[in-house]
C-alpha cells in the first residue's frame, strides 16, 4: 500500500467502507459512568474537492433501529422512546459547507435530521489521510466529533428523563471511504 499526502490527489466520489467506518455517541447520566454506544447500519458518500475543499461534500443515513450501547434494557429504549425508531427510522446528515481550517482539519456543517426535525450541525473533521490499497483503489479516512443538545431535536423519552439524562451528546466518527470514481 502506498501513502497519499496531497490532499488534490484525494479528489473524487467515495462511498463509506461499513465494514472500518465506526459512528458512535457518548452520553452521561446523572449517576454513573458516560454511556458509549454506536450505530450499526448506515450508509454514505461522499464528493471530495482537494483542490478546492469548499466544493466538497457528504451525505450520511444512519439507522436509528441499529443503535448499541451493549445493554439491552438500555437499547430498546432508547430506539423505542429517545428516537422513535419506528416513526423515524433514519437519521440523516447533508453537508451544507466545508471550511479548510489547515491542511488537516475541516469544519463541515450540515442539516441533521432526527425524529423529523432537521438543524444545523457543525463537525469538526480530521483527515488521517488517504492511501492506495494492493489492488490499486483508493481509500481516505476521516475522524471527528461535535456535542449537540438532543433536545433541540426533540429527543427524549418523557419529562422526567432530564432530571437523569444529560441533553449533551457528543457524537464521534472515524470513518473510511473508498474511492468509486476520479
């Protein structure tokens, strides 16, 4: 496998990697230690611009019915109460802008719909670089993470929930893509 430095030999249409692509959420209760979990099923691509990072773009569709923190009483809850899963079964992230903000970090802002509300939401993205595989393909990967508050997105099993569930959530990626087009 080869290396990539330049980011314009980076440009063209990506399709994420399932199979390395980890998109996980951290939360806190009240009592006890942050709760981890992650996504399972999702889907996503991507356009990337290197010589012109500002024209690039993606588009994310994760299955809210996929979410694990590796606890069942705690799942199905928090598919069936927090995120509606049956009523709104995919949560979505297009991207709106994309800011070099050096040679290896971005900020990408986009629409991010959850049980049917659609805000905006900045990321904070780091490249971790690209390289060719034995076969000659291109991969890129990408890690990074923002802290939303679910309840801007109306995200909350009932009233008292926030007596003992923090609303800040950070989100957390580190995600591969593989190259389908130039």
């Amino acid at each position: 496998m080869s290396t990539i430095t330049e980011l314009s030999e980076l440009s063209g249409e990506y399709v994420l990697d399932t199979g390395r692509t980890r998109l996980g959420f951290i939360g806190k209760h009240s009592v006890g230690p942050q709760v981890r979990g992650e996504f399972e099923e999702f889907e996503g691509s991507a356009h990337l611009d290197g010589d012109d990072p500002a024209k690039s773009g993606i588009r994310l569709t994760i299955r809210s019915r996929s979410l694990q923190t590796g606890n069942k009483m705690r799942d199905d809850p928090l598919r069936k109460k927090f995120l509606d899963a049956a009523g709104h079964p995919d949560i979505t992230f297009t991207s709106t802008e994309v800011e070099q903000v050096d040679g290896v970090r971005f900020r990408v802002t986009g629409d991010l719909t959850l049980r049917g509300t659609t805000r905006p939401l900045t990321l904070d993205v780091e490249s971790t670089g690209g390289e060719r595989d034995a076969q000659g393909g291109l991969r890129v990967g990408f890690r990074g993470s923002a802290t939303l508050d679910r309840k801007d997105w109306g995200v909350s099993a009932n009233a008292v929930d926030t007596l003992v569930v923090s609303s800040k959530v950070t989100v957390e990626f580190d995600v591969a893509a593989v190259r389908t087009s130039s």
